[in-house]
C-alpha cells in the first residue's frame, strides 16, 4: 500500500481509503447497507491488514447508523487509524437540521463524536454546498471547530469548482483554516470531475478523496452487456445512483475492463480501481464492502500496476467529451498551458483532431 500526502497537509494517507456505506441498512439505506457491528470489525481488520490508514463515514449515512457501528466495530483500534466523517446533509423535518451554518454544524460534529465515541474526527467534511449560509459563517465554524480539537482538518464534499474555488479564496482573504481536500465522483464512465475539480486539486494541492470509484457498483462486472443485472446487488434493486449518460458507451468500457481483466486474470473492479488510482489529481479511492471477498479483491488494486498501453487504451475510450472553452482553446492553439491542466488538455486535442480527420474524410 501507497500513502500520500492530502492535500497541503502533512497527513499521509492510503492510496485506498475503506468506506462505510455498507454498514447499518436503515432510514433509506435499506438497498446500499447490511453490514453490523460484527462484520465491520472484520472489514475493518481486513483493510488495516492491507495497509488502509483511512476511514470515511457520515452522519447521513443509515442517518447516523453508520457512524454508530463504525465506532463500535473501531474499539481501541481508533487511535491507530485516521477517522473522517462529514456533515451538512438534511437530518430531519427541522429547517435548522441541516445546512453549514455555525448552528448546524457544531451541532452535528458533536453528534457525530458521541455516535463515533470518540473525542476527536481527524478530517470532517461538508457533505455539499449551501448555497443559504454565507460562507464566511461556515469558514468561522470550521475554524472554531478545528481549533477547539474536535476537529483536525476538514475538507468537502461534491463541490462545483467555483464552489470550492470561492471558499479557499473567502478563508485565504479572512486568515481562516482552509480545506485540505475534496471528495468527489470519479469513474472511467464519469470523468467530469476532471474539466475543473481534477485541475484545481493539482493546482490549489487539494486532496482529492474519489467516492463511489467503482460507480455504486455499476463497474464491479454484475452489469452487462445482455445480461440481467443480479437483483440482490445494489444496481440490480433500484438503487438511483449513478446517473450514466450513455449506456451503449458504458458497456463498452464495461467490456474492456473485462479484456484488461482477463489479461491480468483479474476482476473488473480491481482494473478500474488500478486505473483510477493513477490518475493525476487522485489521492486515495473510497473502497465499500458488504462482503469480505470483494473487499480483498478491492485492495488488492493496490498492487496492481497497469502497462502504459493499457492505460491508454483506456484513457482513449472513456475520455471526456471537449466542451467549451476547452475544445475552443485548443483548436485555436492556446499557448501557454497550465501544468495543472495539462493532463486533461492534452486528450481533448487527440480527440478533437481525431475529429477534423472524420469529417474532411
């Protein structure tokens, strides 16, 4: 197991992170979670085997359940490891019950440190945006919180670019504590994240924290081409996530991670996390399981290395699509490039050239 820095921060953490959706099974959660105090224990002395130094949770998840059995399952082990947890999301009926106000939040990290019987969460983050609170409110209570030692550091959750932009901007020009790291959506089906929030990790030294890499399950190979997606799995019974734009285009990837697999004699799930892993801009991949089988085929993407031809060939087939201003610059010839940006410019040059060859044919 690899560790990395996240973000501008000294904290090293896993390059594999376990997550804890799959524990509890209650309150909406009834499709995604199953897993007791029991069987968290032995995912969790699985991982911590395998080198995992980073646990992810949230009060939303199971609505606290989760947390609850992370705490119990953690025991003594909780001193050895990095705990993170995040807030913000709705909790109830009560307007005041969610949100990154200063009354919410403080409200909810002293919530979570009873539920994770803890007296400290070592990265807290905000679930998503609030487009209400001002966020110089939610840059003081973060502050606070972090200098009151309830909190260590603190990050956020499926921000815009301009959001996340916006507020390590507002806590620079305030001397406030800034976030060290995002945690967002990113698969080889989904690549959106890197027309902005993949540029500005590498550009700002943001930790980028990837929930959900093997798409909630859509790329663990239960979904296929011509098949009947099993119903006892979470894409099989109505789970909503994720939202996949082009499907003939998604079981096309689906198939040649199947290829790279088989080559490997390995899992699809262990291709895309080897992949994913790589990539620019990434720090750790937020691994869930249910059961102890697909958690150790999950870390064991560590040690797997990709030939660059491999990675390419799957570059090349799940590039995102140029959009404006971003083919603009580059058919015009842009000099001058960003190195935050090179990475992803670089593949919308080859596609679009790729292009002009088609239509002057």
């Amino acid at each position: 197991m690899d560790y990395r820095p996240l973000g501008h921060s000294g904290l090293m953490v896993s390059t594999l992170t376990l997550g804890t959706v799959p524990f509890g099974g209650a309150n909406g959660f009834e499709k995604a979670a199953s897993v007791d105090v029991k069987g968290a224990k032995k995912l969790l002395d699985i991982a911590f085997d395998a080198g995992v130094n980073l646990v992810d949770t949230a009060d939303l998840y199971s609505l606290g359940l989760a947390e609850e059995i992370t705490g119990k399952a953690l025991g003594s082990k909780r001193q050895d490891i990095i705990l993170a947890t995040k807030g913000r999301s709705p909790l109830g009926n009560d307007p005041n019950a969610s949100g990154a106000s200063r009354y919410h939040l403080i409200r909810a990290v002293e919530a979570s440190l009873k539920r994770l019987g803890t007296d400290h969460i070592d990265l807290y983050q905000l679930h998503n945006w609030d487009g209400v609170t001002p966020i110089e409110e939610t840059l003081e209570a973060m502050h606070q919180l972090v200098a009151s030692g309830k909190v260590r550091y603190w990050g956020t959750s499926n921000y815009t670019g301009w959001q996340m932009m916006k507020t390590l901007g507002k806590a620079e020009t305030h001397n406030m504590i800034k976030p060290i790291s995002q945690q967002i959506y990113y698969t080889p089906e989904s690549r959106e994240a890197e027309y902005e929030l993949m540029p500005l990790a590498i550009d700002q030294n943001v930790g980028s924290l990837i929930w959900g890499p093997l798409g909630e399950g859509f790329l663990t190979g239960k979904v296929r081409r011509g098949q009947k997606t099993p119903p006892n799995t979470r894409q099989g019974n109505g789970w909503p996530e994720p939202y996949v734009h082009d499907m003939e285009r998604a079981y096309d990837i689906i198939e040649a991670l199947a290829a790279i697999g088989e080559a490997h004699g390995c899992s699809i799930p262990r291709v895309c996390l080897a992949w994913l892993k790589d990539r620019p801009g990434v720090t750790s991949l937020i691994v869930g399981a249910r059961t102890e089988e697909h958690l150790r085929d999950n870390l064991a993407a560590a040690d797997l290395n990709l030939s660059p031809e491999e990675h390419q060939r799957l570059e090349q087939l799940t590039r995102p699509a140029p959009l404006y201003p971003y083919w603009h610059r580059v058919v015009s010839g842009m000099d001058r490039l960003d190195p935050a940006e090179k990475p992803f410019l670089d593949g919308f040059g080859e596609t679009i050239r790729n292009r002009t060859d088609d239509r002057s044919a």
